[in-house]
C-alpha cells in the first residue's frame, strides 16, 4: 500500500515534514445562530487555525419519519439528541453567508457531512475537503458516496473497533481515496487516561497512512503530545464559553486556551527540528568553561610512562579529552612535558 504524501486542503499541504494542521470544530457550538457562528470563525482566526469545522445534517434522511415525529420510541438519550440537533440546524442560506464570511477571513471552511443529501448540498458549496464523523466510519454507502466526490477525505475513529478501521480503510483504498485518519476517543470529554495516543503512531505503521487527532479532552496537554508522537493535523472543539448551553460545550477550548494550544503546538515544532547531532554554538562555549582535559599532575620525562599518579582529569577543556584518559596508561610519553600542561591529540 502506498503512503499518503500529497494530502491537502485548499492550498495547504499537509504532511510529517509541514507544520501541523490545525482545526477549530465549530460543530453545533454556535447554537443555531450564526452571529455565534461568526464569532467562532473570528475567534479561530485570531488563534491562528487553518481552518473551522461546522457539521451539517438532513434529519429526515437521517432518521425514520415515525423517530423524528416521536423521539420517544427511541432512547431518553437519542430524545435528547435530537431535539438539540432540530433547534441547531443552519438554515442552507446561513451556510452560504458562513462561506463569504470565511472567504473574507481567510480561512479553510470544512464540514462534516453526516448523510448523502448534506454532500449534495456541500457539494454545490464546493467544499475543499470532507470530514466523515466517528459515527460513521462503518457507513459504507456514506463513505463511497463521499469518495465518488474525489475530495480529500479526514475520517474519525472513535467508537470503532480495531477490525472495523481495517475494514474502512480497504474500502477506501479500494476506491483509490485520499485520506487521513483521525485517532479518536468519542467521549465528551474524554478521561486523559482513556486517550491511548500512542495508537496514532501504531496507525501510521501499520496502515501507512497519515494519522491526526480529534480531541474531546478538557484541556491542551494531550493534543500537544498527540503532534510530537506524529499527529499531522489537530482537531478541536472551540466555544465562546463552556458554560454554554450545548452537549459539546464542556469538551472544547475557549478561545484563550485554543490560541494556547496552538502556540504550544508551533513551539513543539520549532523543538523538534532534525535527527542531526552537532554542537550548537552556545554549547561549544558552554563546552570551553564547563568541560574537561588530561592534565599532568607532575612532570613527565620523554619517553617516561603515562599513569594514574601522573596524569589527572581537570578543567576546562583546553586539551586532550579524558574519554582518551585509559587509553594513554602505559604508552611512553613522546615528549617531555611539564606539571599542570595539558595532553594534546599529538600525544596519543
């Protein structure tokens, strides 16, 4: 299988030798209002994101007629759902004025498409990318419409078991789709101790694939660490205020912490630079003050033995490097040299 190296968005490439790709999920946290909606896009911006994340459903294609009029056949919890998901729908128009307004703030407008009418609607957007929800990773007649599109393709993991990723990513590469694949724990928020981000290097190996991370945990840590363990794009909730109304609230960032994490992603890796050991020049001076030589701790006739009573380690490191300190026990001196001169490479 071939590794994925021309993943991109937009303009932007995206890939373990580019900066990470940064995400600020919008979702549902703008309540149905898209003066919030705005203030996301505004407040992302300002953070420094590369792009923001709304979703988009069609109930009625989501759900059975009889569920949507009586969310009570089903469960207290899917009640729930879906009387927030009726009063935060975007209006289509909403959507086109949210695409001018990102258009106007430079930034990515992405979106979750949660069934086949909402692609075709983001299709006639022209949407640079598609995000396919944890919930359906194992959509099969989703995901092939989506990859009929030929856009790139970012899909969740969360709520799926090891067996069905391996399945959805052969369906993919069946269809010869671009993707990238997203580490996920799909609790809101999700326990630290629950992330196991080591399985986004275990991804990559073993699908060879581009992995990144969608984040549901309360704070910033753990995506920071997601990014050094190979993480190439980061995805997280952005709210105004987590004390909001709204089921996603509590897990995402506030604007604050969001340009935090995000400052801390770009610190990580300006640290992480190249696998090149070589002294910087800061270090070599450090090394001058702070290091060692192999001194004469009396004086030593030509041709005269080196030995433990006449040669010592000491400060700074003007002269031959104790790592040679064995080395030089018992060969002849071939020079006379005097008490308290450093040793030098000729000595050896």
């Amino acid at each position: 299988m071939e590794y994925t190296k021309n993943f991109q968005i937009a303009d932007i490439k995206i890939g373990k030798e580019c900066p990470c790709y940064v995400v600020a999920e919008i979702g549902i946290n703008h309540n149905g209002d898209i003066k919030i909606a705005k203030l996301l896009i505004d407040e992302a911006k300002k953070a420094g994101a590369n792009a923001v994340k709304f979703q988009k459903r069609h109930l009625e294609s989501l759900y059975k007629n009889e569920v949507i009029e009586n969310p009570n056949l089903e469960s207290q919890g899917f009640e729930i759902l879906l009387d927030v998901l009726k009063n935060v729908e975007l209006s289509d128009s909403d959507y086109k004025e949210i695409i001018k307004y990102c258009d106007e703030k430079n930034i990515t407008f992405l979106c979750t498409a949660w069934d086949i009418e909402s692609v075709n609607f983001l299709e006639s957007l022209n949407v640079p990318a598609y995000k396919i929800a944890s919930a359906d990773l194992t959509n099969f007649p989703l995901i092939k419409y989506i990859t009929e599109t030929k856009k790139p393709i970012i899909i969740s993991t969360g709520m799926s078991t090891l067996d069905e990723i391996e399945k959805t990513i052969e369906f993919l590469n069946s269809k010869n789709s671009n993707f990238l694949l997203l580490h996920s724990n799909s609790t809101y928020p999700a326990p630290v101790e629950s992330l196991n981000l080591e399985l986004i290097p275990f991804y990559q190996q073993k699908f060879q694939n581009l992995v990144g991370y969608s984040g549901h945990e309360q704070g910033i840590i753990p995506s920071v660490t997601a990014t050094v363990l190979g993480a190439v794009l980061i995805e997280r909730h952005i709210t105004l205020d987590k004390t909001m109304e709204g089921i996603d609230q509590s897990s995402s960032l506030e604007p604050k912490e969001f340009a935090q994490l995000i400052s801390f992603i770009r610190e990580s890796e300006k640290s992480r630079g190249k696998a090149v050991k070589k002294m910087t020049r800061g270090e070599i001076l450090q090394k001058e003050v702070l290091g060692k030589s192999i001194v004469c701790c009396s004086d030593i006739d030509e041709d005269q033995k080196f030995s433990e009573e006449n040669i010592e380690v000491k400060g700074p490191a003007k002269g031959l490097s104790p790592q040679f300190y064995y080395d030089m026990i018992g060969k002849k001196s071939n020079r006379s040299i005097k008490k308290g001169a450093y040793l030098q490479e000729n000595d050896l």
